[in-house]
C-alpha cells in the first residue's frame, strides 16, 4: 500500500460560551497556514506520521512529489496528496494525524465534515476510536480502485475531548 492519504477537512464547529457556535479551522493536507496548497515535496507543518514501518516518533508528514500517479489520484485546489515521503515511497500501513484543541468550547457540539481519499485501504479515527463516531464513509478496504480516485463524504459528531484531539 503506498502510504498517502487526501483529506478534505472543513471546520470543527464547537459550541463556545455563548449561544453561537465557535468554528475552529482545521487543515487540509498539503496546505500552508493560509490554506495555499504547499510546494510538492514540502513539509506538511500540520499532519505528522505518528506509526508505520520504522516510525518510532512522530514526524512530519510530506507533500508527495506525484499527485495524480498513473492519471488515476483524485485532486482538488484546497489540498494535496501527503505520504510519509516526499517521492511517495513507504510501503506499509501509516497513521497520519492533525492535532487540534477544542479548550473552552462544548465538545458535545463538535462537528467536522469533509471528505478524503486514501491509497489503498484505512479508516479515520477520532481520538483513537473509529467506532461509532459519525456517518458516511469512515472505512475503506484495501483494493478498489475507487478509495483513491473519488472523494469519500464523512461527518465526525461524536467523541471529541474538551482539550487536544486527534484525528488520525
């Protein structure tokens, strides 16, 4: 499995003190802190690899240098393919993760929607937890084609913690 992941991600909408909601951006992949998409081969400052082959400690997550291998790779404006290494190699199952803290708002209100693609099979977990945590398409199997040349929707509504969260 080649070790990339796509993800479009919206906002973490939490309720805050007030009767509005508070959002709280979060990143795509493969993009700066404005939400420019970087450079190919850049460093991703916002998602990490923190488990694979050969990871022992986190660390940053890579723009891959071939966004549409073979024609097939979905792409979008608002993000890039990212892998544990720029030239795409990495053979194994990766965790990529994006930290972000949702410190003074209501996690119950917490919502992120978005959509992602993966090469070739995985889930996405919240908090560690992928089971039960929101709707749409939260797991692929490895094989179809489809996981990685179609965006897959999802909603998170469930699980989120009052301060640092993952989303793996």
């Amino acid at each position: 499995m080649k070790a990339a992941i796509h993800t479009l991600l919206a906002v973490v909408t939490a309720g805050a003190t007030m009767s509005h909601a508070a959002s709280i951006t979060l990143f795509n992949t493969g993009v700066d802190a404005t939400g420019a998409q970087l450079a190919l081969g850049s460093a991703d400052p916002h998602w990490t690899v923190v488990s694979g082959p050969g990871i022992s400690s986190p660390v940053q997550a890579f723009v891959v240098n071939q966004q549409h291998p073979f024609g097939r790779y979905t792409s979008s404006p608002f993000s890039l393919w990212i892998g544990v290494a720029a030239d795409g190699s990495g053979i194994g199952t990766y965790t990529l993760r994006l930290t972000f803290a949702l410190t003074g708002r209501d996690p119950t209100t917490a919502v992120i929607t978005g959509q992602w693609g993966i090469d070739d099979g995985g889930s996405i977990r919240l908090n560690g937890h992928d089971a039960g945590i929101g709707t749409g398409i939260l797991s692929l199997p490895e094989g179809p084609f489809d996981n990685f040349n179609n965006f897959h929707s999802f909603t998170l509504n469930q699980g989120f913690l009052p301060t640092t969260n993952t989303l793996d």
